[in-house]
C-alpha cells in the first residue's frame, strides 16, 4: 500500500515486495546459528531491537515524491532504494526473530503449558494481521485526506510503528523470563545440528511422493499468488485507465487508503481468519481427502468476483466489502487443507524439518507469480489481469485430482 500510494508502478512494486519472501524462504539455512550462539531470549530482544531501529530508519528516510508523479504513477522503485534495502535487512531480523522466538516458547513452556498459551498466542497472531494490514493503514489514510500530503501520512504511520516496536522491546528485555534450559548449544552440538539438517533434506526429497508433493506446494494456490499482489493496489487506483509507453496505469475502483484499510485490511482479515477457523473444525471431522475438493473450490471461486468487479467497477461500498469478504474468507476456508495437506506429508523422524522446508516451498509458491503478476497487470489492464489470474486456478484442480487419488 505505500509503494501503491507513492506512485510506484504496478510491475515494480510487485517485483520488489516479492524480494521480501526471500528470508522466509531462507530461514531454515540460518536456523542453526540461533541454535548455537547465544540464547533464543538474546536472539528475541536483540532482533526486536534491531526492527526498531530499521522503523525509525525506515521514518526519517522515507523519499518524498512530488504530487504529480504520484498522480502520474511514474515514480521509480529506484527512489526507494534505502526504503528497500531497509526492507530486505528487516525482512531477515523478522525471520529470525520467528526461528528465535519459536524455539523460546518451547523451551520456556512445557508440553501442558503449552498447550493452554497456544491459543492465545494465535489469537495475538490474528490481532497484529488485523492491526498491520487494518489500523496502521487506516491511520496513514486518515492523514492522507486530513493533510493531502501522502509521503507525510505515511512518515507519520512509520513513526506510531517505531514506537510501538520500541515499548516492545523495552518490555521484553525487562519482563521476558530466563529460562534455565536456555543455553546455545556447545560446537559439537553445532555439528551435531549441521548433520542433522543435511540428513533432513535428504530424507524429505527421497520421500515417497515427494515430487507431487511439491508441484501440489506450489500450484495449489497459484492463482491466489497472482491476485495478492495487486488486490490493494487495484482497490486504490483510479478509475479511469491511461496508456503510458505501451503500460495500462489506472483502471482500479478509486478508494480512499482508509477505506481499504477497513474493508481489506480489517474487515477482509477478519473473514480470512474465520474461514480458516471454520476450515480446521470441518477438516477435522471430515478429513482431508473427504475436504480436499471443497477447499479447492473454496480457495479458487471466490476470486472471481475480482473480474466482476474490474469489469463493473461498482461504487457501492457495500458491494465491494461483500465481494472482497468472500474472496477472503473463501482463500481462508480453502488455505486449511494447504496447511494439512503439509502436515500429512511432513510426518516422520524429522517432521519439524520437514515442515519448515514445506513452509520454504509455501513461500516459494507465492513468490513465482509475485515477480511476473505486475508486469502482467501493467500489458493488459486490471480486467484482463484477473481473468489470467483466475484462468491458473485450473492448476489447482488438476493437481488436486492427483494428490486425491493418493492420500
């Protein structure tokens, strides 16, 4: 959204968001370190107060466009290369904060205990998408339409970021426990973990299925990996389309950034958290083959209301809220047999490193269409976009007929 309102191109605010998965792609290469130096509670604090310090960062240095190119969409992402860069580094300390933080709550819990927190850790999970994704660009677009000044709202909104994350991290680094069993391993544990690591790839790619496993990884959502992208900015840009040098700039519904920040952020986050609740209570009495076509159709229908709506351009904001609802709570309710379908696969001796390289094909699945799906948008208009996006869920079916006749 601030690359959107910045007036950065569609096909290079795509490109260069989707660089941001690469650490999460990554992380599983780095994770023995956090394992052998220092603690997971070092680790923890160190990296919130590293994320601090790249907000605040991230605040002074924002670049500020002049009203016309961003009228005109014709600012470069290479204006916003400090920003990027800044990006890219929090992007790391973020992962490996989650690979720090992780391994803390299971060493500073037992297995009852963390049992009874798990919920609420989920529930703090939901709350910061919603804050993140709903608040934080509800406030920018307050500012935007209180001062008519769009880099300046934005300055503001890394500003309330940066200082949350610092009370954050005050509040950690005095109240997060010591954990006596919070230790670094010793060097031969070290190897020890290295070993371990290697045997874990070797195993899981001589897994029965392994190859079908992973083009289900990667093409079960292929279409939801196109329309993420360009969701908000087709939400956001103007109404009426232009051609400049052979691109389609415009062509969205016109909403203000506040307006988004409710019906997509808040309001679409929320759906989207539901349906996965509901998902997981009807997997889990119905199973995962019985669910597996329901979730795919769930997954990949409701996405064509985006044609509708890129074709009709509807002005009710009622309408559009409904529509960006279903398609939210329908990725929601369709993602869970994603998220199992990885689960069953990844059973065995090493399930935990299993996993985590299914979650690297997760993000890889999301990044292949990421880094075309703007260059795409800009040649054909958001319309024509859509119905490309969409026409990929045909992957979805077929790979789910494959994985059915397996499980």
């Amino acid at each position: 959204m601030l690359f959107t309102k910045m007036g950065v191109p569609n096909d290079q605010l795509a490109f260069f968001t989707t660089l941001l998965y690469f650490p999460w792609f990554l992380k599983g290469l780095w994770s023995p370190f956090v394992d052998v130096i220092r603690t997971k509670r070092w680790w923890v604090i160190t990296m919130q107060a590293l994320l601090t310090v790249l907000c605040i960062l991230l605040t002074v240095s924002l670049p500020h466009p002049s009203p016309d190119l961003i009228a005109a969409k014709a600012v470069s992402a290479g204006t916003f290369r400090f920003t990027l860069i800044l990006f890219i580094i929090a992007a790391f300390a973020s992962a490996t904060h989650d690979i720090a933080a992780d391994g803390f709550y299971m060493l500073a819990h037992d297995t009852q205990s963390q049992a009874a927190f798990v919920g609420i850790r989920s529930t703090f999970y939901r709350i910061a998408a919603v804050f993140s994704q709903g608040v934080l660009v509800y406030i920018a677009g307050y500012l935007e339409n209180q001062t008519g000044n769009i880099p300046y709202a934005w300055q503001v909104t890394l500003g309330v970021t940066s200082v949350i994350m610092l009370l954050v991290t005050l509040y950690h680094t005095f109240l997060l426990p010591k954990v006596a069993e919070d230790r670094p391993r010793s060097n031969a544990g070290g190897h020890g973990t290295w070993s371990e690591l290697r045997e874990s790839f070797a195993t899981f790619f001589t897994k029965p299925g392994v190859w079908l496993a992973i083009a289900f990884m990667l093409l079960y959502r292929l279409s939801e990996g196109f329309l993420v992208k360009l969701c908000q900015p087709f939400l956001v840009d103007a109404r009426e389309a232009f051609v400049r040098d052979g691109q389609i700039i415009g062509g969205g519904l016109g909403l203000s950034t506040d307006t988004v920040g409710l019906l997509y952020g808040t309001i679409g986050v929320i759906c989207l958290l539901l349906g996965g609740i509901l998902g997981g209570v009807y997997i889990s009495r119905r199973g995962l083959k019985r669910s597996l076509w329901l979730m795919a159709a769930a997954l990949t229908l409701p996405s064509f209301v985006y044609c509708y709506l890129s074709m009709a351009q509807p002005e009710s904001l009622w309408l559009i809220g409904t529509a960006v609802s279903f398609e939210q709570f329908g990725y929601g309710f369709g993602f869970t047999a994603y998220m199992m379908y990885m689960m069953h696969f990844s059973e065995g001796p090493y399930k935990t490193s299993h996993y985590a390289i299914c979650t690297a094909f997760m993000a890889l699945s999301m990044m292949i269409p990421g880094f075309v799906a703007g260059s795409i948008e800009m040649a054909v208009g958001y319309s024509a976009f859509f119905w490309i996006a969409n026409a990929c869920s045909i992957s979805t079916f077929v790979i789910t007929y494959f994985v059915y006749k397996k499980l």
